[in-house]
C-alpha cells in the first residue's frame, strides 16, 4: 500500500484500508509527481525557517495550546509532504495477513498477500508476488505482469495536456492535504504525556481528545470529532513515527453507505531508513463495519513492510522485463 503517513490522521484511513482490502492491487491515494526529484522544493510553498525551535512546553495542566498544536502539524505536514517524495525513491516488500471473523469474534477465513511495491516514473504500483506465501503460478504471475505493462505503456505515451492535468490534481491533494491538517488542530484537545523510545529514537507523546463546538471548514472534517487517539512525533526529524487512533461512535460514509461502528482502531508504526526517509513498518487495522446497511464485515488487517532498496530515480523504464532487470541490479 503507497500512502502518505499524514493521511492516516484521516478517518479515510480505515475506509482505505478495509476498501484495500477488498482490492488490494488497485491503486492508492498518495500523492504523486513525476517531474519532482528529492532536491527540488515543493512548488509555491512557503518559506521555511530550519532552524525555527518548536515550543511544546505545556501549561500546568499539562496541556498544550492551540497555537502550540498548530504549529506542531504545520511542520509536521511540511515535513510529510518532504518525505513523501522521499519515499518515492523506494522500492519494498508489503506482506499483508487479512483476517475475517464471525459475529462471535471467531476467526472465519485468514488470507496472506505479498506485493513488491516497485516505482515506475515517479508512481509506486503495486504487483502481487504471492499468497499465503507461495508464488504465484505463471498465469497470475503473466496477469500482474501485464498490468505493471498497461502502467508503463500509459505514462510513456502521456500527452503533454495529460500530464499537466494530473500534476495540477496532484498539487490540489497536497494543498486539501495541508488544509486538513489544520482542521485537525482545530478538532481536538491534545495532551503532551511525555516522551518516549520508538525505534530507539525519542519521540514526544501526543494524546488528543475531540474538542467540543468544533466547526469543520472541510467535508472530511466532519468525522475528526468521532475519533482519539494518540501520536508519537519523533523529536529530531519531525515526523510521525507511531500513531493509534480509535473510532469513539458510528460513522457512516459514501455512497454505499458503509458504517463503521464504534471500536474500529487502527496503528501504524514508521521507521528512519538511510537517515533520510521515514517508511512503514507496521499497520495494523480492526474493522467493523456494515455495506449498503446490509453486509457485515468484520475485518482485521495487519501489513508489514521489509526489503526497502533505494531505486535510481535516473533508469529509464521501458517494460516489466527492464524493472526486473533493475530490481536484480540492486
């Protein structure tokens, strides 16, 4: 799964990941832009003062302000947004382990998947290499090679026009992206616990509780007041290092009116690579949830991540044989 970890602050992450979950090699939300590089700076952002210190001291409560919090993510989704492009430059292993259960909470089916998230012109695609881990045979594996094909052959033949639209769609996600995380400053109370060791590295603990008459500007920050949760923001880099959120009552989305009910939780835990990007580690989702208020899903959903190798943003891609010919290069 290619994401952003900024948009599992989202109450979106549980609908993407129970939707993934459904069609896990369909493509995923994060945000992408072929013509970037890591060196170049996010276009039409702000000015950034590096060396600006963030102030968390809390009052005597032990609470922190709103400005505090503010800041706080506005650094941290600056930050999200630098290494996303980052992560980019990645290829990894995803093994994922999908659990259905009973009403009962007894397991009913477990199903183990294993995809090889690769890069192809500045996009991470996702091509299954196994299940319950045995390979593929040669028809499913011709299947996936032949869809990693259709996403090369359609960037290659990219009109100018095309292109241009996608990254203005592109630069939209980030901004809306921005703007949420703003609202999530807005959206809760939040309590600095202390610090604590993720990884081997300090992290300040972050608790947050929804904060009463808060009033969303955003459509998707309707759902902000029906979760908690709490964040661990590793103190030398900035970013989310761990997070666990958990939905407080019933919410329900889209047109297929899903509802996800109250207990649905989930954890992503990240990890410094080359001391230079932050990738997942760990994602572990429980769902329960009712579709088209008929079908009951009751899901559990836990994602590892391992085998992370630095592709050369340089090499031309030109078919599933040259990725395979790179891949074993590495």
């Amino acid at each position: 799964m290619k994401f952003s970890s900024l948009s599992f602050l989202l109450p979106v992450l549980v609908l993407t990941a129970w939707s993934q979950q459904e069609s896990p090699v369909s493509a995923s939300p994060p945000q992408t832009d072929p013509a970037a590089t890591v060196a170049q700076p996010e276009r039409n952002a702000p000015p950034r003062d590096e060396s600006r210190k963030l102030d968390l001291t809390p009052d005597s409560a032990g609470k922190l302000s709103q400005p505090q919090m503010q800041e706080l993510f506005r650094v941290v989704a600056d930050k999200d947004i630098e290494n996303d492009k980052r992560q980019r430059d990645y290829t990894y292993i995803e093994r994922e382990v999908e659990t259905k259960f009973d009403g009962k909470g007894q397991t009913k089916h477990t199903e183990v998947k294993t995809y090889e998230v690769l890069q192809i012109y500045g996009e991470q695609v996702e091509r299954l290499t196994e299940k319950d881990d045995k390979p593929l045979d040669a028809k499913e594996a011709a299947k996936e090679d032949q869809k990693i094909q259709k996403i090369i052959d359609k960037r290659k033949d990219e009109s100018e026009a095309d292109r241009k639209k996608r990254e203005e769609k592109q630069a939209k996600e980030r901004e809306d992206g921005r703007k949420f995380v703003r609202e999530i400053a807005d959206a809760y109370n939040f309590t600095l616990v202390g610090t604590e060791l993720v990884g081997g590295r300090e992290a300040w603990v972050i608790d947050g509780e929804p904060r009463p008459g808060f009033e969303p500007h955003m459509k998707e920050s309707k759902f902000l007041p029906k979760f908690h949760g709490r964040v661990w923001v590793d103190k030398d880099d900035l970013q989310l290092a761990k997070m666990e959120v958990e939905c407080l009552d019933t919410i329900s989305w889209g047109v297929l009116l899903a509802r996800f009910h109250k207990g649905s939780r989930f954890m992503l835990e990240q990890t410094r690579v080359n001391d230079e990007v932050w990738l997942p580690l760990h994602l572990t989702v429980k769902v329960d949830v009712r579709l088209a208020l008929v079908k009951n899903f009751n899901v559990g959903v836990e994602q590892t991540y391992r085998d992370y190798k630095k592709f050369r943003t340089s090499a031309k891609i030109v078919g599933v044989s040259e990725i395979k010919d790179q891949e074993k290069e590495k």
